[in-house]
C-alpha cells in the first residue's frame, strides 16, 4: 500500500476541487446573511497560511481564535493548520482569568478576533497577549491602532503556493477544557485525529453526513472544533450554515427553516429553547427537511426525544468530550433492537450509544472493569486514534491509566448490546446511608414534568444520611414544588427522591453550555447561609 500522510491538507484540497460551488452561508452580527462558497474557503485558506508567514508565524506556532461561528473562522480551521502552525480555538464565554491564563499557557503568537469581542482584550494582562493581532472586523475604519485588518492581510498576500511537507502526526489544532473542576487543561489534536475523526463522523451509523446534506452546528466553532462538523461537512461537500453569535431559538429556527438545514447540532439547552419558541409560534414552522438533531454536551432526555419525534424530526444522541476530539459514542438502534416497543427504543436513544469505531470503552470498577450487565457501574474510560494520550505540559497525569486509557470521569453502566449509560460525573454522585444516587436519573425524571425546563440534582450534607439529592428546577409553567416532589415519589423509589425543590429563573452554566454544578451548590450554600 502507498504511504499517504493524513493531514488537514487532503481535506482542504479535496473540498477545493470536487465541490467549489458548494455554499457557507453566514449570519453576520448585524443578522445579515453572508454568503461563500468552498471555492472562496480554499482560496482565502490558501492565503492565510500565506500571510501568516509573512507574519513570521512558523511551523508549531500557536495561532488563536475569538470568534463566533461564520466563514472566516472556517478559514482559519484550515489556514493555520495546513500553514504548519497549531489553530487555537479560545471559547470567550470564559472569565478573562481563564482565558488569560490559556494564551499564556499555549503561548500563542497570533490572535484573529472577531472585531464585537475586541473589548476581551483590554481585560487581559500584558504578558497573554499575543505579539499579532488580527480583526475579522465589518468596520475596518475604527480598529485601534497596532492591530492588522483581517480583509487587507488577505488582499495583500497570495496563496501558498507549496505546503510545508506535514506529518499526520504534528499538531493540528489544540483547545482547552471547560474548567468545571479546575484550571483548564489544553489537549491538542493531531492531523491524524482530525482526518481520523471527520471519516467516521461521516458514516451512516454515526453522523450520517453526506455531501446531500446541509449540516448548521449551533454548536460553537471556538468549542472542540464545533464537535469536527466544520471538517466532516468539507469532506463529504455538506453545505454549512454558520450561526455567528445569535444562537436563540427564533434565530436558528428562522436558518434551519429559510437555508434548508437538513442537520444540525448543540446542547440540549438550546433544543429545549426551540420546542418552546415553536410552541409560541403564531405560524407554523417548516421543518420537513430537518432530518436530525445531534444532542450532546449533557445527556438528551427521554422527553426531549419525544418531543422532536412529534416533529418528525429525529434526535441523535452522542457522548464525547474535549479529550476525544470529541465524539466517543453515538446512540443509533442497532438492527435488532427495531423490533422493540417505542418507550423502549426511546430508552436506548437516550442513552449515550455504543462506542465509535476505532473507539473501544469500558467501564472500570475497584477490582477491574465490571460486567456489560447494563447494571454494575464504573468510571467509564476510553482509547482510540482520536483520544488524547496526554494534556499539554504534561499536566493531569493521574487521568491517564498505566496501560493506556482515559479516565473520564463518568460514571457509566454498559449493557449486554454494548450501550453505554453514563449515571453522572464521579462529583456528582451521591451517597446516601451508604448507597448511590445518580443525579442524572433524577434530572431526566423530573425533566418529564411538562411544567419543567430544566433541572439539576446536587447533594447536600446530612446528619443522618450524610448526603441527600437536592433538586433545582427552572419551570416554564407554574408549580408548586410538593407536586414536583409527588411526580417523582411515583416514579423513583422512595429513598431516592429529593428531600427539597428549589424554583430558580436560571441554573448557572459552563462557558459551554452545561450546568455547572460547581456554581450550583456555592449558590445553594450561600442561599441557606443568607437564610
């Protein structure tokens, strides 16, 4: 067999030559539409890496991003990597200690910013700011002084006309942890990965992208890769839809029904949001060409599925994570779980999957990993081409097990057909007299109250029991929290159910997206000591 390295430059090469004319349609942040093709990509890609040389930015360089999801970003996917320095993608929704802290730690020599998040970087400290600065500006006119105009650097420069000659195995981009449980970590995905990743993604039993499809991740770019769309829907020729910063329910509703979205993507936050704007709609709204809905980032509840199968529309729920570039499981029915009762084949949808190819799990209990008995739980762990051996400096060796396999973090069943059903987060267990509560059992039960939006479950201290579940839900019509307390007495055994109900306008989220638990029980702790 021929030797051919896997790199992003195959992929960009391939979406420049088969499928030019193929459209990136992009809301810009006056809400205007923009519109590119994969021709324009290629070329303009090509001229990044031209200028980012011109810019004394070399092979393994850091080169980040601050931006919303829109076309220039995707050069920037392509531009840095196939140039040979490193795309370091910088989630703004991070406190400015945190994103502060991970220029620094990536030492990052360029930084292309949307011009709206500008202000960011007056808030950062001297010594993480990067030596250039790039606008993706729409008003080149008032940029500060010191800073270089993204649209004149790419008139000035010409496309690289001959690729440095890349390893599959050299970095291809990096992007840090979300911080939930500390300083974040840096992971940095190989060439390899990436092409690795984006074949997979596009099988019929994963993602199911083909180049028919028009693919709009209301997940964000800056966000593991925007969970890789951006490079599966470039290789198969998808058309991508980019939302740019306006990610409400009316505003993606409005794409996903005037582009023709046929996939999209996000957090199960953003799908509950949309089921209630169309709820409100006055008219009604076209989804006949939505084939399906990517639920991950935080488990995609029995009743969310329902809901879009009224639609006509399909949920498909994966597991994944910074570390594993990010897909690691995809909940498809296996052929011989269609036969099955329709509340059972929701209960297999809801789980996280079976693992990806070239992904292998299991589940890892004190004496060994436990039995697919779809009962005894461990901490989940995984290995595969696309899963990171490593965090960046080194950091956070103990994640990482003697013989090679991620520790998670998770806490999971598998079942004798290989599914995956992750119980909650090795924090967020409980333990009550001595026996364990899945937060995440409770959370999706209550979140079947139609009067309920959203729910968390965390643990709180007790004399008798040592901890209790303590339930936290954002109600979208009125109830009374003893009728939410009855609603789970008669579906979870008694020993189970929340001592307590809290009613909150807004349960604190991550910088993407998930609840954070952290936050959630520092304001539960000052609520009780106020009180």
């Amino acid at each position: 067999m021929m030797s051919e390295e896997l790199t992003l430059i195959h992929v960009l090469e391939r979406a420049g030559r088969y499928f030019h004319d193929r459209e990136i349609v992009s809301r810009e942040p006056d809400g205007s539409l923009s519109r590119s093709t994969y021709g324009a990509i290629y070329d303009r890609s090509r001229r990044l890496a031209s200028a980012l040389g011109s810019l004394g930015i070399a092979r393994g360089d850091r080169v980040a991003t601050l931006g919303w999801n829109h076309a220039h970003h995707l050069e920037a996917y392509f531009g840095v990597p196939v140039s040979g320095a490193v795309l370091h993608t910088v989630n703004p929704r991070l406190h400015a200690d945190d994103i502060a802290y991970v220029l620094r730690t990536a030492q990052d020599r360029a930084l292309l910013i949307d011009q709206s998040l500008l202000p960011l970087i007056e808030t950062l400290p001297a010594d993480a700011r990067p030596e250039h600065l790039v606008v993706w500006a729409t008003d080149a006119g008032t940029l500060p002084d010191g800073v270089v105009d993204h649209a004149t650097l790419i008139a000035a420069s010409e496309p690289i006309d001959a690729y440095p000659p890349l390893s599959e195995h050299d970095a291809a981009s990096m992007c840090f942890t979300s911080a939930t449980t500390g300083t974040p970590k840096g992971v940095v995905y190989s060439h390899r990965a990436l092409v690795l990743h984006s074949i997979v993604s596009a099988m019929p039993d994963e993602f199911g992208i083909s180049g028919h499809d028009v693919v709009m991740p209301a997940v964000p770019m800056f966000h593991v890769n925007a969970w890789g769309l951006p490079y599966t829907a470039a290789l198969v020729g998808a058309e991508l839809v980019l939302p740019g910063p306006q990610l409400d329910a009316e505003s993606l509703l409005e794409l996903i029904e005037g582009q023709g979205v046929t996939f999209t993507a996000g957090v199960p936050t953003v799908w509950l949001r949309v089921l209630e704007a169309l709820s409100r709609q006055e008219r009604s709204v076209d989804l006949s060409q939505l084939g399906t809905v990517l639920v991950g980032g935080a488990a995609a509840s029995p009743s969310l599925i329902e809901a879009f199968d009224e639609l006509g529309v399909s949920v498909l729920h994966a597991w994944g994570m910074t570390e594993t570039t990010p897909i690691g499981s995809v909940s498809r029915l296996k052929p011989n779980l269609a036969s099955l009762e329709p509340s059972e084949q929701i209960r297999y949808r809801a789980t996280q999957g079976i693992a990806a190819p070239l992904v292998d799990m299991r589940a890892e209990g004190p004496e060994g990993p436990v039995p697919w008995d779809g009962v005894t739980m461990g901490e989940l762990e995984v290995r595969g081409p696309w899963v990171a051996g490593s965090y960046l400096g080194g950091v956070g060796a103990d994640r990482f097990t003697p013989d090679g396999w991620l520790r998670t973090g998770d806490i999971a069943t598998i079942d004798p057909e290989g599914y995956v059903k992750i119980t909650d987060r090795v924090a967020d267990l409980i333990k009550s007299g001595g026996e364990w509560i899945s937060s995440l059992d409770l959370e999706n039960t209550l979140m079947e109250h139609p009067a309920v939006r959203e729910a968390a479950v965390i643990a709180v201290a007790d004399e008798v029991w040592g901890e209790r579940p303590l339930a936290v839900v954002v109600a979208v019509d009125e109830v009374e929290p003893k009728d939410l307390l009855e609603f789970m007495r008669r579906r979870v055994a008694k020993w189970q159910v929340p001592d307590e109900v809290i009613l909150i306008d807004e349960i604190p989220k991550t910088a993407t997206g998930k609840f954070s638990k952290r936050d959630l029980r520092e304001w539960v702790a000052r609520e009780r000591d106020d009180g």
